[in-house]
C-alpha cells in the first residue's frame, strides 16, 4: 500500500515535468530506496492495470524502455532473476548495439501489424510473468531489506484515511473488471461483502464522471455496473447522484443491457441521447462524493490499517 502511494507522488511528478523530473525525485532517495521506486514508477508507466500480451511491446517502444539495462541491474540487484531474463532477453532481440526509443519502436512495426520481432518482444510476457509476479518480486526486496523497511513503515504512518481508502479502491478496480449480461454482472459483484462492493461502485463511476462525464461512465464498460451504481449511492445517502444515474439509465432501451456492445448495438457516432447524457453532468455534485465515500468507509470498518 505505502509503496504504491510512495510510487504515485514519483509518477505525478513524472507526468507534469517528465523523464528529468523523475530522476531528479529519483535521486533525492539511497540506492535501495531508489532502485525500488525506479522500478515501481515504470510498473505505472509501461505495465497495464489488467495483463495483456503487449505490455513489454508498450515498454520497449517508448522512452522508458531507454532505461531497460539499468533496469535489470536493479531487478538483479533485488533477485528479481525472473523479470531480469525476460528483459535481458527482449533486448537482445534488437542485436548488439540496443537502439533508441524511436528505432526500437519502428523496428517493432505497428500496434495491429506487428513485425517479426515485435511478436517475438510479445512472446516474451510469459516469461516475465504477470502484473502480480512483478508487484510481489519488488515486495519481496522491500520487506528484505531494513533500510526499505524502516522507510515504508514511517511512511505509512503518515498516511491518512482518504489515502488508505483510495489504495484499497484501487485495488478492488483493477482485481474486479465486469461485463456481460445482467447476471454476469450481478453474480461478479456478488462476490464482493457489501461495504465493499458499495464503495467500488461509488467510486467506479465517480472515477469515469470526473474524468469525462456521465456520458462516458455508460459509454465505458464501466456502465456495466449502472443500476447497481444507482442502488450504492443511495446507500452511502447521496440520492441526488442515484437519481442522475437513474436518469440516464431510463435512456436506454428497457431492460438496461449491461453489455455495452448490445446496449449501443447498431449505433454509431455521437447521438441525441448521448448529448443528453452529457447534460447530467451539470447536476453532479463531484465534492458530495468525496465527503460521502469515506465517512461510509469508516463507518463499515473497511478502511486498510
């Protein structure tokens, strides 16, 4: 949990002043300390939320993949042997000399056209193994290591609810990804205790308003989940948002068809409806959420320690 908050406020500032302003937040940490951080940063960078066969392609090809010998320095250093073959391994594909971002990328040919050598950069994922095997190996260095140790445990106790819960949210949207029909839906969110269940839903659609509106919330998969959204956001007491989303939930032919390609089936470009959707937006009371979800979070006992 530290860790990755830890790993964010080094992320944040990679994305407002790029590269150089990673390793500038880089340096400011010891060796360990920093290999760790190095690491965990690229894992937000390069590595999707949910595995996919492409994401040592996406490393390769962008700027991060530059520093992929420093890289298996690191997971050496840590007895990450696993991910340090595959990496090792995926730049020697490239021949003696390792190219630069922008030639390794060409060399790899397109997304839906890959080359031979981008497949083979691709065929490579088993072998580093998953998201999880990843996020355990650089686990595994921290809980090892007492100078990492002793960094993380006075870290952690700096951290305030909002942040703990945040980090459980986070993981609860990337273990729980639903789609398919009604009972699909219904028996995957089954799965999950109600306080729970209740705070991902709040927080899943909270999470695609903010970012683009009620429109994208039903336009996403996440719209999977609509009408069990309806019913989370009255249980932490903000019927206002549970009357939004039942709004645009009645827009859709009824009953509401939680897979999204029947539920837009036969449609395309922007609608009239699609317009209206956007309309809600202006209803959405983004602060209401934010006071909301926590209060219910600790009152159910479900904020992490």
């Amino acid at each position: 949990m530290v860790l990755g908050q830890l790993g964010d406020e080094t992320y944040l500032e990679t994305l407002q002043g790029g590269d150089r302003a990673r390793r500038k937040a880089l340096d400011a940490h010891d060796e360990a300390r920093r290999r760790l951080l190095e690491l965990e940063v690229a894992l937000r960078i390069w590595f999707p939320e949910r595995d996919t066969a492409e994401f040592l392609k996406v490393f390769f090809a962008g700027p991060v993949g530059d520093d992929a010998p420093a890289m298996v320095a690191s997971l050496e250093a840590m007895g990450a042997d696993r991910q340090a073959k595959a990496l090792k391994a995926g730049m020697a594909l490239f021949g003696g000399r390792y190219p630069a971002s922008d030639k390794r990328a060409k060399q790899m040919g397109s997304w839906d056209k890959p080359s031979k050598l981008g497949l083979a950069v691709q065929a490579l994922a088993p072998e580093f193994g998953t998201r999880r095997d990843f996020t355990e190996a650089l686990g595994r260095y921290a809980c090892a290591t007492e100078s990492v140790r002793d960094w993380i445990a006075e870290a952690r106790s700096r951290m305030g609810d909002d942040e703990r819960l945040n980090w459980a949210v986070h993981r609860l949207v990337v273990a729980y990804h639903f789609n398919g029909g009604a009972e699909e839906v219904a028996a995957g969110l089954a799965k999950l205790p109600e306080p729970y269940r209740v705070v991902y839903l709040v927080r899943l659609a909270a999470g695609e308003v903010i970012n683009g509106g009620v429109e994208q919330f039903f336009s996403n998969s996440s719209g999977a989940t609509a009408t069990h959204a309806v019913e989370a956001f009255r249980t932490i007491g903000l019927d206002r948002h549970a009357d939004i989303l039942a709004k645009g939930v009645a827009m859709f032919p009824q009953p509401y068809e939680p897979d999204r390609t029947k539920r837009y089936a036969g449609e395309s470009g922007w609608s009239a409806r699609d317009d209206a959707l956007s309309a809600l937006t202006d209803d959405w009371d983004y602060d209401a959420v934010e006071r909301a979800a926590p209060v219910y979070a600790r009152r159910e006992g479900i904020v992490p320690e």
